[in-house]
C-alpha cells in the first residue's frame, strides 16, 4: 500500500526506516532485518521502484521502538533532554517504558498494561456509560441491559473509530456532563476516576522502578523523572482532566507526580520536576522518531531486559522482593514450578492508599473508596483473581510459552 502511495506521487524509490519491539532478542532482531532485506529485493521487481533498506552508520533505519519513541520527543520536538526522564509508550495492549539517564537508555520493560485496560475495557463493561457518551452513534440493540455491544468481537475497532472520527465532540460531552453534575455528571465523574487510577498505577511502578535502579547504582541521581508519554492509550489522560485537556496545570497531572515520588521513595525531589509532557502525535511517534536526525541517543540492544517485580513474589524455590529483579533464565528455570504472589500485596495497597491520601487536596477526581461500595469484598476478588493466574502460569510447561510480566502489573491490572 505505501508503495503504491508512492507510484501515484511520482515517486521512483522508497528507503525504509524501521522499528522493532524492545523485547525483541539479538538473535530476532537479526531475522528482523534479514527479512527487510529480502522484501526490499522483491518489492523492486513487482512495483517498478527501487526500495533499500536504510541502514546508516548511526543505525537510524533499524531502532527498538523505544529508542524511536525517545527520539520523537529529543529530535522531532527539540525541545526536549533525555539526560534524566522516563517515557511511557501507551498502546492499546501493552505500555512500553524506558528510563534514560544522560541520553542511554538504562531500563526498559514492556508491560500488558495500557489503553484496554484504562478505557476500552470499563467501558465494555458499562453499557450506559456508552449510551451517555455516545448518543444516536449507539443503536438500542446494541446497548441492551444484555451487554450486546460488549459481546460483539469488534468492540475494539467500532469504538477505536468513535474516538478518531469523535474526538472534540466527545471532549466536549464529557466536559459539560461532568460540570452540570446531577446523575450523569456523576457517573461520568466515576469514569474518569477509574481510568486516573489505571494511569496513577503506571506512575507508581515507574517509581519503584527509579527506586530499585538507584538501590542497585544504575541511577546515579535520586531524585523523580519528568515523564514524556505518548502511544493511542494516552489520548485519555484528556478524558481524566475536568476541562478534558491534559496540561501541566492539571490535578491529574500533580496527582501522578506525587504518585512517581511515593513509588520511587524520593521524597526531597522538587514539586514540578515530575511532570508529564504529552505528545502532540497520538501513535505515531515512532515514526516521527525515526526519521528525525540529531542528538545521539544511546541504546545497549543487548541490554538486560529483566523485570523489576514491583510486589513480591515466590518463583519456584526463589523469593523476590519489591526491588528485585526478575530475569528470563529465572523463569525458564522455574517452568511449571510454583508461581505466587506475595500474600497481602504490599505495595499495591500502598499504591491504594498512598492515592487516596493525594486525593484529599482534589477536587475533579473521585478516591478509590468511593468508587466501590464494598472495599473488603474487591480485595477478595482481586486476591482471587491473582490466584488464579498465578495457578494458570504454574501450569506453563514450555519455555516458549513464557510471558514475563511484572508482577506489580499482574496485581494492578486485576485491582483495575
């Protein structure tokens, strides 16, 4: 398809700048770019242009997509330093995150946190919700008290096309429902509060990751990371401000500054140095990323991709901490062996509490207490939920099948 956007501009030959997914392994990446070469080789041939794969000195064609996404925000924008920051690329499925410390990138992980579990997700499960927001564009059958529409299998896609056709109108239904209060406001309020809670979660985990790098000398300085993020998931920090405009001014914003500095422990860092930038290109930054020449920009493509638990966790015959580190071979080690959350899930009620407690100087976002009726009752079905994905990695009996995960995330997505 681009090649023959290509041809109808005039154009004679295409150089391909590409991406790849951090996780990927050397071996991969490797495969990864010997396919490029081949499809360059055989796309000449069939479309008439000639199409080389750009792979320069400084390697700008072939970049981890974390690099690209880093270099949208130091490049593109200009305006931007990478010496102290952290960067959060929210997808529909996963986030990926990426410390930086004087332009090298020292941590990235890729987490199954992002926009699904944010919006998509509350949403399916609250079909009145819907018809609030989206009016006419729902038909009767479709947002039934049965949940019709959440059952359908295109539920992703038909409401990925409501907010790309929709975007300013539904700004403005959510800005004027929430201001004019009354039930609707209400519950749009409510909204907007479990989905602060899905990204006040990701903040928190940025913290105890800027805690565990410090712990071990990887971050030389102890002090919180302004936050450059970016990714389709995070078009909804705009749903989760009052005035649905996420800005540096925003209590949201002040609300997962103070949540980063509680995660990380680094309490002396100074108000307003954690601050989010948020991109001005929804999904698109890697391309941006890409293509844009300038400062050097470092990433190890060997560098250890082991997780940083976040909560403790028993692995077979291991024990790991909060801070700990949790690496590949410590999993394939532990293949259908004993994989179980630490009992209480220590930090991610202290995540609870800690956000409940910033809460009290806001006015526009709701605690988490007033957004469930029975605390005590959720704790024992989040409890039970980790159970049983606990026991159903257990169960995993080939390496291959492995999905490493955080499991400060594993918790936060079943508290969500």
């Amino acid at each position: 398809m681009i090649s023959a956007n290509a041809l109808a501009d005039r154009a004679n030959a295409i150089e391909w700048y590409l991406s790849y997914p951090s996780a990927f392994s050397a071996g991969k990446t490797n495969a990864y770019r010997l396919l490029w070469e081949r499809l360059c080789d055989d796309l000449g041939p069939l479309t008439g242009l000639t199409h080389t794969l750009s792979l320069t000195d400084d390697s700008r064609g072939l970049q981890t997509e974390a690099v690209a996404f880093a270099k949208y925000f130091g490049n593109y924008l200009q305006n931007v330093n990478l010496v102290h920051t952290a960067c959060m690329d929210i997808g529909g499925g996963t986030t990926d995150i990426s410390i930086w410390q004087d332009n090298e990138c020292i941590h990235q992980v890729s987490v199954k946190f992002a926009g699904r579990d944010i919006c998509t997700d509350i949403l399916r499960f609250k079909p009145s919700i819907i018809r609030l927001l989206f009016g006419t564009m729902v038909t009767s059958q479709d947002s039934d008290g049965d949940g019709a529409l959440r059952k359908n299998p295109n539920f992703n896609s038909w409401l990925d096309n409501i907010f790309r056709n929709s975007g300013k109108e539904l700004h403005e239904t959510l800005r004027l429902g929430r201001k004019k209060g009354g039930v609707d406001g209400q519950t749009l309020t409510k909204l907007a509060s479990l989905m602060a809670v899905g990204f006040g979660g990701l903040y928190y985990y940025v913290g105890i990751i800027l805690r565990s790098l410090a712990q071990d000398g990887t971050l030389t300085s102890k002090s919180t990371m302004p936050v450059l993020i970016g990714g389709n998931g995070a078009r909804f920090l705009d749903w989760v401000d009052s005035e649905c405009k996420f800005n540096r001014r925003s209590e949201s914003n002040a609300l997962f500054e103070q949540l980063q500095i509680i995660g990380s422990g680094f309490f002396e860092s100074p108000k307003g140095v954690a601050l989010t930038t948020v991109s001005e290109n929804f999904k698109d930054e890697t391309a941006y990323g890409l293509i844009s020449p300038g400062r050097n920009i470092i990433h190890d493509p060997n560098l250890e991709d082991s997780l940083i638990a976040g909560e403790a966790i028993t692995i077979g015959n291991k024990n790991f901490g909060p801070l700990d580190r949790i690496s590949l071979g410590d999993l394939k080690a532990n293949v259908g062996k004993e994989y179980q959350l630490g009992a209480g899930l220590t930090q991610l009620r202290a995540f609870v509490e800690s956000y409940d407690a910033i809460l009290i100087n806001m006015e526009s976002l709701l605690p988490i207490k007033e957004l469930e009726s029975n605390e005590t009752l959720l704790w024992n079905q989040v409890e039970r939920i980790i159970r049983d994905e606990c026991s159903e990695r257990a169960k995993i009996s080939d390496a291959k099948n492995i999905e490493p995960e955080p499991p400060f995330v594993t918790a936060l997505r079943s508290r969500v």
